[in-house]
C-alpha cells in the first residue's frame, strides 16, 4: 500500500472515487492494485480526463512519492504502466502512445527546496499561458493548419460554460484546458470539450487565469481573480483550493493596498496574474473613472507556494521615492487608477517585468494632479525578482481622455543593420505602436515630443505635449476633417451630419481637450485604436500584427459644485452618450466617419513600415445595403502560427476569422455564437490534430448578443498529414 503518516495516500494521478473505481477502470494488468491504493482523494472523472505519455505518468507517479507517497518498485511500476496503458496519449490514429517505462519510480526523490524557482518552457503543442509565451509572442510553432487548408477547418467541439460574456484567454496544458466564466474555473478535456471539473465561485476574473507547473514540493496550480478581490490558488489536477497557499488557497489583495478610511474600495483582478519562475505577479483593477481617492494600483509579487507577499512597486511613488515630484503636493496620496488592469509580460532569460499601466483617477479631468503624474500611462520594466524599477517610458502625459496603456507588451526582436535587438511592442488606444529596447527602453526608431493643443477648462493644466513614435505611423485615426463624415449611405450619412453640426462640434488634432462651450471630437475613442487584444508576431516574416478601431470620442466639460464643500470640479458629458460619448449612431453603433471602421495591420518591426492593412470584419447593415469591406468594430486580439497564418475573432460580426499572414488575405471566416471579444488559441491535441480554440462570450460592447460557448475548430480526420510537426 502506499501510505503516508499511516493513511492510505493517493498518487495525483490516481484520483479516483472509491465508490465508482470498479465500475469504470478498464480491464487489465494493475487494475486491483490502482483500485487497491488509488480510491481515498479524488473523483474518478479526473483521471479518466486526464491522458499522458507513459513518460508523462511516470512523472506525476515519481511527484507523489517526493511528496511523501510510499510503496514498493513494483508497485508503483505496476500503477504506471497501467495508467500509461489505459489513459496515454493518442497518435493521429487513435492508438495509445503509451510504452513501458524504463524504470519504476524511485522511492528516494529528493523533495525540491519549497523556494526553488523553476521556468515553465512549454511544450510546442500547448498554449500555457495567455500570450503562448511569457513574453506574450502569441507565435504558435504549429503547421498543420496551412493556408492550403484552413478553409476546410470545422467544429469539433462546443463547451458551454455556466455564464455568458467570458473574454477569457484559455491555456492548454497535457490536454486539458483551462478557462474562466464568471461563474467559476473550468477544466476541459481539449479534444472533446468534456468538463474535468470546475471550481464554483463569484466575480471570477474575466479575462482568464495563469498556470503555474509546480514542483516536486507543490502540485501544478491556477492562479485567478475571484471574489471579493482576492487571488485564489487552485489545484490544477483536482480543482479545489490549493494547501498551504494563504489561507485555505486565497490571498486577500486588498491587504495594503485598500485599508483605513478605503477598505470598502473595489479592487479585483480581471485579467490573469503573470508567472516568473516562482513568483506570481499581479496587478488590478481599482476602479479608474472615480473617485479620485481609493485602493492604489499597486503591483506585487506572491510566492506561488505560500502566497506570501515578496515585493511590492508603487505604481504612484509614495513620499521619498523616485517619481513621486511628479505629483502636486499630496496628490499621491491614496490616488487611485494608476493601476495594470491588462496584461503583464516577463523576459524570463533576463528577469524582467513589463508593466503597462492605466491611467490617474479622476482620468478626464486632473485640477487635483497637475504634472504628468507617474507611472500613469507608462510602460515600466521592473526587476522580477525584486519590483525594482529599471526603466519607464511614459507615453501619455497628464492624461484627459482614458488612453490607459492596458495592451501586454509583446516581447520581440527587431534586425537593424545586422544586429538583433530584443525589442518590446507596446500598442496604445492612441493607435499608436511604440518599439523600445527591452534592455534599457530606448525608443528604436526615435520618439519625440509634439506640441499638442492646451486645455482651457478651469483648473486644468495640460500638458503641452505628448510623446510620438517616428516609426511605425500612427495605426488608427488621428485626424478629423468635416469632408471625413459618413457619406456612403444616406440615411446614416444624414444622422451624422446632424449630429457634428447640432452639436457645434470641432476638433484641434490628436489629443483635443474636452472644453467647456461647445463640443471638441477627438481620435481615437476611449476604446481606441488599440486596446488590450494587444500584438501578435511572426519572428520568421518580422511582422507585428496588430488590430484596431477608427472610433472618435467627443464631449464637453460640465461645472460640478460639490455640496458639502462648495468644492468646484469638471467632469466629461455629451448630450448624447454622456461621458463616454462615441462619434456614432448609438442606435446602430455605424461610426460616423467613412470605413474602414476596424483594421487588421501588419507591421514590419524590422523596418517600421507599414506591410500590409486590411479591412477587419463586416458592418451587417451596410452589407445589406451594399457596402462592403467597411470593417467593424472590434475588441480582442490576434494570434499567429509558423504556417504564416494570423487568427482572430474580436469583431462585433460575431465572426472568427483566418487571414494569410504575409499578404493580408482573409482565406476563412465563420459565422461564430457570439462575438469573441478576446483572444483565440492553437493546440495539437493528443490525437494528433491542431485545434484553434475560442471564448465566444460576446455582450458587453455595442449591444452585442452573450453567449457561453467555447469552440474549439479542426481540420477533419484524414485532411492533414500525421507527420506535420511544429516548426
């Protein structure tokens, strides 16, 4: 028997329910010696979700006893082979991949030290993390799905999670896939679509979770936002809360962050945390448009043991830091916004952190924060073993229109004159792509300050200019001229017209500030341009894919006098669409400029041109109107794959779409739930298929209909070759 402290102790890959293993263990060698001592821990569904090489086993099997599992060689030879044989990976044609260990499990593995740092390397056939690599590439080595052959792609699978409007960015670990609704963690069996388990909770993050390996002193865990703020821990094999990680599995975040006067502050984490060895590193989302006071944004790193606080940076530097004479005095204090509620990327090879964080509260109007106020609206790169600052770009000073920076910053490298530099993209909802040096944040091709137009609103100091990139040319809309209106149709044609002259409205450039007569227009939106969809990249063509809204954003200030105080302030409103107002027909979300409405763009990293830019999805009213290749609206992002293609759904059409990498051709699109405002993934399955996988959760945006779906696309059996293999 194996046992530990005198108690029948369950290998992790044995868990099975006592009170089904008979009816469900397949005949054959070793089935009474699992059932003997595999049937105190878990419920039988795990394992028989679960498929692994014999290798695989054999690893989990040796894991068990470095946790303090015991039992004789053959014994454990005995429940490896067995599981290899019964539950292993498929080749192309369904046959199990599973042979004979070589050897049985020792009994005498070390445990690991609990604070050994260990780096994920993914296998090619997973996607293990929101952006596929730490650094966020969103590259796939995979081929199997060509542009000979994506046309051909169809549904294997659909998996209904328990809420609607996930925007969810699933992983792929050995065959099972994790993900989020609101309602819960989720995993599922890859290939089929088949629930694992689920973990129930509230308020879970939607943007997806983070999956740490472990090692021989902790299972594999997931790691998310839940309820309440806090991260929670989850056992990646069983889905129940992790021991010994806070208390019972969750670390509360609003500890030294929201406390005093500010306990009740929201502060929760939508998007996933990011792993650096053994460290999980978080931001969150602390509530940007108001008050102007609450939870600071902080970034921290936990131990993924024990969940114990490691380091801390302050995203507003506090009195005596670096930074903080950018704030008024006491502006600082407690200031809220300044947070990461996108997505964080790590330089694991360099031990880097790449921030991109969101804007000061109040992020409309800033009487109560004159200067540029950082980290706000910066890309900062921090020392990920400590939090330590190593370099920071700004790129919005003192902002008043919502451009949060919020997309991951994707890690890359640029060819100059011969020499490779290791490069960060960062796109902004300006439209605009910065390309640093990862190492020292040296702009690559240049970046200068222009003048930009002044505020005049009481109390208001702008600031007189911004930053800009000499390379690439701005992405998205910048610029408004009246003969820019919608004209193509004309009943829209005529609502737009009406809307620009009704409201007296004008615009000075990027950048306009809101006044307080009439109404200033602006590119690009508060949803850009770009938002936090992000870059993909294709490192063989050099090319950044990008994907973007040409969306304006108008308004006034409005006078606000506090009653208590008689205290002054301004804030953004519109007659139509209040703060948030949109240069659109809110009653059919058609922007009020000529197409294209959305783009996909690929850019040249190595050169700063721009290589090619095509329409991104289909406006249904124009189309039935006969106006074709608008684009549309979009939120989410792109992935890319060695066989040159670009996949990605995001669009309001509600379409998943497969364009050709290297010249901009749509080759497949299909009609999908819901839209997937989020990003797609790609996998190979262990029965030998490359699967491209999304969340079409949909709702949320532009009166978009929900959905709980996650669909996962394949080519159909036999249409491929078994010998494709990554790149």
């Amino acid at each position: 028997m194996l046992t530990r402290c005198g108690a029948t102790f369950c290998l992790l890959a044995c868990v099975l329910s006592s009170a089904h293993a008979q009816d469900h263990l397949p005949d054959g060698k070793g089935q009474a010696t699992v059932q003997r001592v595999c049937t105190q821990c878990h419920e039988i569904n795990v394992v028989i979700g679960t498929r692994r090489t014999a290798e695989g086993w054999r690893r989990v099997v040796t894991d068990m006893v470095a946790r303090g599992a015991q039992g004789t060689p053959e014994e454990l030879n005995t429940v490896t082979e067995y599981l290899a044989a019964h539950f292993g990976k498929m080749n192309p044609n369904g046959a199990a991949t599973a042979r004979e260990p070589s050897a049985a499990p020792s009994t005498t593995t070390p445990r690991l030290p609990p604070n050994e740092q260990r780096v994920h390397i993914p296998t090619k056939d997973q996607w293990p993390s929101y952006g596929y690599d730490p650094g966020g590439t969103r590259y796939s080595p995979l081929t199997q799905i060509a542009p000979n052959n994506v046309s051909h792609l169809e549904r294997a699978w659909t998996f209904h999670l328990g809420m609607p409007g996930s925007e969810a960015t699933p992983v792929v670990i050995d065959s099972v896939m994790y993900t989020t609704a609101s309602d819960g963690i989720y995993a599922i069996e890859s290939e089929t679509g088949r629930l694992i388990w689920k973990y129930p909770s509230k308020s879970v993050a939607r943007r997806g979770l983070a999956y740490w390996p472990g090692d021989s002193a902790t299972h594999a865990r997931i790691f998310c936002g839940v309820e309440r703020g806090k991260l929670a821990a989850i056992d990646a094999l069983t889905g129940k809360p992790a021991y010994g990680f806070g208390e019972e599995g969750f670390v509360d975040l609003k500890q030294g962050v929201a406390e005093g006067q500010f306990a009740n502050s929201p502060f929760f984490l939508q998007s996933p945390p990011t792993i650096y060895k053994n460290i999980v590193i978080t931001g969150g989302d602390n509530n940007e448009p108001a008050p102007t006071r609450g939870a600071y944004g902080d970034v921290r790193g936990w131990d993924a043991h024990t969940g114990k606080l490691l380091w801390t940076f302050h995203t507003v530097p506090r009195k005596g830091e670096p930074g903080n004479d950018t704030w008024p005095t006491n502006g600082w204090q407690n200031r809220s916004g300044t947070n990461v509620w996108g997505l964080i990327t790590v330089d694991v090879k360099r031990g880097l952190v790449f921030l991109p964080i969101g804007a000061p509260t109040y992020d409309m109007y800033g009487s109560d924060r004159h200067g540029n106020g950082l980290y706000g609206n910066s890309l900062v790169a921090l020392d990920a073993a400590t939090g330590k600052v190593k370099w920071f770009q700004q790129l919005v000073h003192h902002d008043l229109w919502d451009y949060d920076v919020a997309a991951p910053p994707a890690l890359i490298d640029i060819v100059r004159d011969g020499k490779t530099i290791p490069a960060v993209a960062q796109i902004t909802k300006m439209g605009m792509l910065f390309l640093f040096d990862r190492t020292n944040g040296t702009p690559i091709f240049g970046m200068e300050e222009r003048k930009v137009p002044s505020s005049h609103v009481p109390g208001e100091q702008s600031s007189p200019t911004q930053p800009f990139p000499l390379k690439p040319e701005p992405l998205a809309r910048m610029t408004f001229n009246k003969s820019d209106l919608y004209s193509l149709t004309p009943e829209h044609a005529a609502f737009c017209k009406n809307l620009f002259e009704q409201n007296h409205m004008f615009t000075e450039g990027p950048f306009t500030p809101m006044p307080v007569d009439d109404n200033a227009l602006t590119f690009p939106s508060t949803l850009g341009g770009g938002n936090w969809g992000g870059v993909s990249y294709n490192p063989r063509l050099g090319f950044v894919f990008v994907n973007v809204m040409n969306l304006g954003q108008w308004g006034h200030m409005r006078k606000k006098t506090n009653p208590a105080t008689g205290e002054v302030t301004y804030e953004r409103t519109a007659p139509v669409g209040g703060q948030y107002a949109r240069f659109w027909d809110p009653d059919n979300h058609i922007p009020c400029t000529n197409p294209p409405f959305g783009e996909l763009i690929a850019v040249n990293v190595n050169t700063g041109a721009i290589a090619w830019r095509v329409p991104l999805g289909t406006m249904e009213e124009l189309e039935r109107l006969g106006v074709h290749n608008t684009g549309t609206l979009n939120l989410g992002g792109s992935i890319a794959t060695a066989s040159d293609l670009t996949f990605i759904g995001a669009t309001k059409d509600s379409r998943l779409h497969a364009f050709n990498s290297q010249t901009g051709k749509e080759l497949w699109s299909t009609i999908i739930d819901a839209p997937a405002y989020t990003v797609p993934i790609t996998y190979q399955g262990r029965d030998g298929r490359q699967y491209i996988a999304v969340v079409a959760g949909g709702g949320g945006y532009w009166g978009s209909p929900s959905s709980t779906s996650v669909i996962a696309f394949a080519l159909p059996p036999g249409a491929f070759s078994a010998r494709s293999q990554p790149r």
